[in-house]
C-alpha cells in the first residue's frame, strides 16, 4: 500500500496547529511520511516548496529574506538544509503573525541546532512525525495510552481466536514502520532499502546538521550501537570497538539522535529514591532498522528466540513515542534500574504524575516473576502508580494483582475496548 494510502493520527494535530500558530514544523527522520502528509496541506493559497531542488536550495542559502519575501504561505519541505531560512521565516512572522503561514519539516531535530529554538519561540509549534505506527498499518485506533492512563487495560476489541492470528509480532517488528520497508515483503529487499538508506543518511544528511572528518566510521559506530539496543550506553567499550575516543563517539552518537535514528531513554526518578542507576539506556527508534543492521530475520529468531528481545523492545518504545505524539494526553517515557538490579522497561508518566509500568517479554506466556519489577515501581510511585503492564505474545488481557495485568503486545496496533474512538 502506497504511503499516501495510510491514515497519519498526527494530521488532526497539524490542522490544529495550524490554525493558531504563525509556523508549524513537522520533525522526523527521512523516509517517514513527512512529505506525503505536508503536500496534502499544499494548493493554490500555500505553495510547496523543497529544498531537496538544487535552485531552491540555492536561494534559500543565498538570498533566504528574498524567498521568503515572496511568500504569503508555504509549505517548506527538509528546511534544515538551510538553518538561515529559519530567521527569515521570524522576520516575517513578526511582521505578520497571522496563523498557518509556514508548515516545515525537517529531517533533523532543528530544537537542537543552537538558535534555532531561540529564534522561533513563541512562533512555531513543533510535532514529531515518526514512521508507521502499527495502528496506521492495521487500522486501530491508536488510543493505547489514553486507555492505559484512563485505568482500562487494553483489550483486543476481536480477541482473535488462536495466538497464530494475534498479528504476526515478529513479521510486524523486523518490517518496522517506513513505509518503503513495509512495502517490500521479502526481508532481502528490506535489508538493501535498509543499507541504502543508512549510506544516503552518513553521505548527504549529516553534512547538513554536523562537520564530521571521518564519515567512514560513522556506520560502523551504527551498527556497533544497533548491538547494544536496549542496554545501558558506556561510551567507553562502545569507542573502543570503532577506534574512537569516548567524547568522539558521544559526539557522533548525538547526530544519530538528532537524525530520529535512535535515542538514549532518560531513568525515571522520584525525590525519595536514592538507588537509581542514573546512566541512560540506548533504543532505536525503528525496530525494522535495528534489525537490518543487526542481521535478525525470521530464520536467526526461529534458531535463537533470545535475539529477538532488543528488536521486540525497540518496537514497543517506537510505538509509544508514536502513540504520545497524538493522544489527547501529555506523556513522557523513561526507563528504570535500580542497584539492586530491579528493572522495568519502560515508565511512562503524565502531567498529572501518574506513572505506568510496561514490561515486554518475547513469549506467549507470564510468570510471577514478570511482574517483580513493576512491583517494586508500584510500591516507589505509591498513589501515583496508574497500572503496571507486561506485554506478551499471547491474546487475551488478564489480570494478575492489584493493577497488574498481562496485555498482548498487539493491542498496541488494534483498535481497544475502551479507548475513545
């Protein structure tokens, strides 16, 4: 299915920004579907302009106050090409304020760039467009956390009868979410997309946003950090497999951020606790090109099931930064360790302070043990504590304590019992 064809859960959320702020940036990695969604704002009252057309480049280098001067709306397609666009776009808005005139997006988190954010405050509004959400592929709702934080668990709303049909988990998180991965079926033709994809980011796109010497250690330190998905970063060891020196490869890991290839997740804290391990814990942000570079298809998973843990909690934390970026509440995501070696995968907490739990396991059944983390984060959040999650591959929710539940992993992509349509 062709990207125009997938419903975006964001567009309601632009259409809203639109309408009362002067710039709206629509942020996300290459590939995701930004250009798709953007032309469709485009038309005879806002022109759509690219700066991936070498002449409009070229002017929006040159002569950005001239382009912009000639704009009444616009539509400005991978603006971080051209970081001095930017304060031309504040010059006019400051001189006409009225709402929707710029819709932007970058391929680069441009909050990031120094000035940048400076310079549009209080004019721009900025949302994040990440690839696919599995509930774009598959039609849900995308109501996970609204339902999650509201004290309903989620709920298949056609429980599927045997767990052969709860979705295909493993197809679903080696596909990923850009839309050119899940078009191709044949995992051969997903890790090429794949290579091509990550040798056209290091050759073109981090020459716009970094000066880098040596671009050739660039993939290698990506598929260094593709093998520590979902552990805690020590720049030291990380360094040491590539050649660099740790500050070197801190650097270079902070590009990758800034292109929405992965992040490190921040530890969830409380004032009282005293006992957290403080480091941060690595995740890429698409679990198809965490595969890809890590070599796992459906063979390596059948051989060795253990391998598909990382690439099945990468997935999950992809899905809930997508799932945050349009639910009707505001929700951040952490992580949890403790020295005690008490973990929780992901903690996801509220403007309120209400505070979720969310373990995933990469097998059809639970145990008591599953749950040991969230036990121990129920009893630190106290009131706070809204729910504590274990994600499955079986098919039913059940409940297994005092707002404890085992939940299967592909509610995150169905339509759920209890969400607001």
């Amino acid at each position: 299915m062709p990207a125009l064809l997938y419903p975006r859960h964001l567009r309601p959320r632009v259409d809203e920004a639109l309408s009362d702020t002067p710039v709206v940036l629509l942020n996300g990695p290459r590939q995701a579907g930004k250009t798709t969604l953007v032309q469709q704002f485009a038309g005879p009252r806002r022109r759509y302009l690219t700066l991936d057309d070498a002449a409009t480049l070229l002017s929006a280098q040159e002569d950005p106050v001239g382009l912009v001067r000639g704009l009444d709306r616009a539509v400005i397609d991978e603006v971080q090409r051209a970081p001095r666009l930017l304060l031309a776009l504040k010059h006019a808005v400051d001189q006409d304020r009225r709402p929707g005139r710029f819709l932007l997006t970058g391929s680069a988190n441009l909050l990031l760039v120094p000035g940048v954010a400076d310079s549009l405050a209080g004019r721009m509004e900025t949302l994040a467009l990440l690839p696919l959400a599995g509930c774009e592929i598959h039609g849900g709702n995308g109501r996970w956390l609204d339902a999650v934080f509201s004290g309903a668990p989620p709920r298949a709303a056609s429980p599927p009868r045997h767990r052969a049909a709860s979705g295909g988990v493993v197809q679903t998180v080696l596909a990923g979410g850009y839309p050119e991965a899940v078009a191709r079926t044949d995992a051969r033709r997903r890790a090429a997309w794949a290579r091509q994809y990550v040798d056209a980011l290091v050759q073109r796109d981090v020459r716009d946003v970094a000066s880098i010497d040596k671009l050739d250690h660039l993939p290698r330190l990506l598929r260094a950090l593709a093998q520590m998905s979902g552990q805690l970063c020590n720049f030291a060891q990380l360094a040491g497999q590539v050649g660099l020196d740790a500050k070197t490869a801190g650097k270079y890991l902070a590009i990758f951020e800034r292109m929405f290839l992965l992040r490190r997740l921040t530890p969830w804290s409380a004032n009282r606790l005293s006992r957290i391990v403080k480091t941060p814990k690595l995740q890429f942000l698409d679990s198809g090109l965490l595969c890809s570079l890590t070599g796992l298809t459906e063979t390596v998973v059948e051989r060795d099931r253990t391998r598909f843990g990382p690439a099945l909690e990468s997935y999950v934390f992809g899905e809930l930064l997508k799932l945050a970026s349009w639910s009707d509440g505001d929700y951040d995501v952490f992580t949890y360790r403790d020295k005690d070696q008490v973990e929780v995968d992901f903690v996801i907490e509220d403007r309120a302070g209400g505070v979720v739990g969310l373990e995933v396991k990469a097998a059809a059944t639970v145990t008591r043990d599953d749950f040991g983390g969230l036990r121990r984060l129920a009893t630190l959040a106290g009131r706070s504590f809204t729910a504590g999650l274990v994600l499955y591959d079986g098919v039913e929710t059940v409940p297994v304590g005092d707002k404890l539940w085992a939940v299967p992993i592909s509610t995150l992509w169905q339509s759920c019992v209890g969400a607001r349509s």
